[in-house]
C-alpha cells in the first residue's frame, strides 16, 4: 500500500487507468469481430461495422493501447477480408 500522499494518488489514476485501457482493448476485439463475422455473412451493414472497427483500432493506437504497428496489421487484415468477400 502506498504511504505518501502522492503515491496514493498515484495508485488512484493508475487504476482508473487501467480500467479505460482495458475498456478501450476488450471494444476494440469485439468490434473487430463483428465486423468480420458479418463480412463472412455477407451482411449488408459490414462496410458500417469495418470503419467504426478501424477508428477503434486507431484510437487505441494513438492511446498507445496497442503499438501502431500492431494497429496498422490488424486494419490491414481487416481490409484484406473486407476486399476478399
């Protein structure tokens, strides 16, 4: 536990932190995943559900959530499924 005053402050950002960047990761897979089970359905809204999965993606990339690097290989492969179907 932390002692001084502002370790624990620290301590308190850091868990709310935590808590946003864990929100912002687990959104960013499961919109992922949407969108690419309704490009395997063929689903009329998937153009909708790739582009609102690539802006999570890039805003966890510039929250440095994910490396950009990382972000740049999962929207590739996200147009690559979307052009193939």
């Amino acid at each position: 536990m932390p002692i001084t005053k502002s370790a624990k402050k620290a301590l308190r950002s850091s868990t709310k932190k935590a808590e946003i960047n864990a929100y912002m990761k687990v959104s960013m897979k499961n919109t992922t995943k949407v969108a690419i089970k309704s490009i395997k359905a063929k689903e009329q809204e998937a153009g909708e559900l790739v582009i609102t999965a690539q802006k999570r993606i890039d805003k966890a990339a510039k929250k440095n959530i994910v490396s950009r690097k990382s972000a740049s290989r999962k929207i590739s492969n996200l147009m690559k499924a979307a052009h193939a179907q």
